[in-house]
C-alpha cells in the first residue's frame, strides 16, 4: 500500500462518524414514514450492494430515534429527513460509541488481536442482555448489525430468538450485502428496504467527503466513474494501480470456465505480500462478477437452479478465503489460483 493509500485509508471516517447522506432519499423517507406513524415495524433488512451507504443510513435511522424518542412530536411529524445537528449529544455520543441506547453488533478482534471472520454468538447475545436491561432516554433502543452475512449460525439463530419477541420500543437495523441469503426465518421477521446503486455524480460527492480530497479530482472522477455505484469500490480503486489490477481480473473472469496458469501467476504476483487496497480490489471485482451472474440466474430460476446453487456456494467459499487471507496476512497467489479454480468448476 502506497503511503498516499494508507493516509487516505485511515481517514476514511466510519459511518457512526458520518453524517452526510448521499442518495437513498427514497429509503430515508421510508424510515422516518414509518416511525413518526407510531407503528414502526421492529427489525428492517437493509440490503444492497457493497459501498453504497447502508451502515451510513442504519446510523442516521438511529441518531434519529434516539434523539427523538417521540414518534408523535411535532419535530419529528415537521422533519424532512433524518438528519440531526452533528453537535448534538446524541449525535457525538454515536460517533464515539458510547450512547447507552445503542448497541452494534459487527466483526471484532480477538484475544490476539486478530480480526475475527464472524461475528460469533457470544457477541450476538449481548443483545439480550441490552433488551432487557432499564431503558435508554426516551425508552429506544436500538441494534445495529453490520453485517448479518457475517453472523456464524449459532450466532444467527441468537439474533433470531430477540427478533422473534422484541422488547417494546426496540429497534434493529440489519445491514446485508447479499439479503436473499439471509436466513428465511429472520428475512421473514423483518421490513426489507433494498437500496440501490448511487449514480456517478452521488459516488463523486460521497467519495470526495470521506476522503477528503475535491471533487474535481480527475483521478477521483475516474474512479467514480468506474465503480458501479458503490463509494467504497470508488475508494479502493482511487490511484490507478487497483483500477488497472480489477479491469485485469474482469477480463480473465469473462473467459471463464477458460484459465490460463501463466494469467493466474501474473495476477497473483501483482496483489504483492501485503497490499491490502490490491487484494480489496481483486476480491471486490469478484464479488460484482458473481454477483452479476447471480443476478442474471435469479431472472430465470427455474432454469439456473443447478448453477445458481454452485455460484452461491462458491461464492461463500470465496468470502471465508479472502477473509482469511486478510485477516491472517496470508499468500495472495494460491488464493488467485483457488478463486478462479472453484469458478471454473462451477461455470463449466
């Protein structure tokens, strides 16, 4: 990772942090339609591509609610949108983490200081301990997890048995990359709201801010340009290098079940020992590409089920391998060999 990646990296700001939205005016509104009813359902799957804002929207959604425990308040009933003053208490409270009225529920590291691959069970039943203790100010509380692709199954069924009888004035936000593959019983219990791709223009903007760095950016419109919507891919592909190493392994995904060895050698050499912005970006044009295929399967089930089935289970083989990978600072190459090796398999 080059130093000006580093610096960009590290000042990305989480989406606790984050109080700008970009696009999502359509689910924003959703949200707040439906807590100043009175009637809010309890749990919401947020679902959508990767990057595109929906932490950053859960995180609004519950600034909002816990500064505004009224449905019924005039403020609330008058609002336009979910945004609050960020010098509110509440708002600085989120940011730091330390608002008794919320509780997320993401990856974290262990013992050694290693990124954990899932969020394991004991974390998820932190939930019941939160649910049923004395409520917050105004009597919300509310979960946030990010993701629920990332709940190992105890962990999931954990979240289930909460969702199944919640608390009164309780809400949960469920972020998700991937919302068909969540379990059927907790899709079931929830609100979907689905979020779409931003336009170039709403990556621009939303890159430009996290970043810090100008619009104007030709290198930033570039990778805008080419992100497909999503603000983190915009991030990650921000000085050429990724970009030039993602448009490489889209070409060899589209000669698939094809494979050349020499590619595949080449490729792995160029994702370095440590580079984690290179290995984000061969992972990320991976995901979009399976995702594409899944996408184009779905359209027409009942003849793709047998490939449908494969490209999914080979699509969380990929997420655990990568996910090693970066956590354990593993070869880069065998994983560029078992990638395109299950996708061959499974496309043949």
């Amino acid at each position: 990772m080059s130093p000006r990646q580093a610096e960009r990296e590290s000042a990305i700001p989480h989406p606790r942090e984050t109080s700008l939205l970009f696009g999502h005016r359509e689910a924003e509104m959703a949200l707040l339609t439906a807590y100043r009813s009175g009637r809010i359902p309890h749990a919401w799957l947020i679902g959508g591509p990767r990057g595109i804002g929906k932490a950053t929207l859960a995180y609004r959604m519950a600034r909002f609610v816990l500064a505004h425990g009224q449905p019924l308040a005039a403020a609330v009933q008058s609002a336009e949108d979910l945004a609050i003053d960020p010098d509110h208490a509440v708002a600085r409270q989120v940011a730091a983490g330390s608002h008794g009225g919320l509780l997320t529920l993401e990856r974290t590291a262990n013992d050694r200081g290693v990124m954990r691959t899932v969020i394991t069970v004991d974390e998820t039943r932190e939930t019941i301990a939160f649910f049923g203790s004395t409520a917050a100010a105004e009597g919300w509380r509310v979960c946030i997890v990010d993701t629920v692709d990332e709940l190992n199954p105890n962990a999931a069924n954990a979240l289930l048995k909460i969702l199944e009888e919640p608390p009164q004035r309780s809400l949960f936000l469920l972020v998700s990359h991937a919302p068909a593959r969540v379990l059927a019983t907790i899709q079931s219990r929830c609100r979907k709201l689905r979020l779409r791709a931003l336009t170039t223009d709403q990556v621009l903007g939303a890159a430009a801010a996290a970043a810090g760095i100008a619009p104007t950016d030709l290198a930033l419109r570039e990778a805008a340009e080419a992100s497909e919507g999503s603000v983190s891919r915009a991030l990650t592909l921000l000085g050429g290098d990724a970009l030039k190493l993602q448009q490489r392994t889209a070409a060899m995904l589209a000669r698939l079940p094809e494979v050349d060895p020499r590619d595949l050698h080449t490729l792995g050499e160029s994702l370095g020992t440590s580079d984690r912005v290179a290995l984000a970006a061969f992972v990320d044009g991976v995901d979009r590409w399976i995702a594409d295929r899944l996408h184009e399967d779905e359209a027409n089930a009942n003849q793709n089920l047998p490939r449908l089935a494969r490209l999914s289970e080979v699509w969380e083989k990929i997420v655990r391998a990568a996910r090693d990978t970066e956590t354990y600072n593993l070869e880069r190459k065998p994983l560029v060999f078992s990638v395109f090796g299950w996708l061959a398999d499974a496309t043949r």
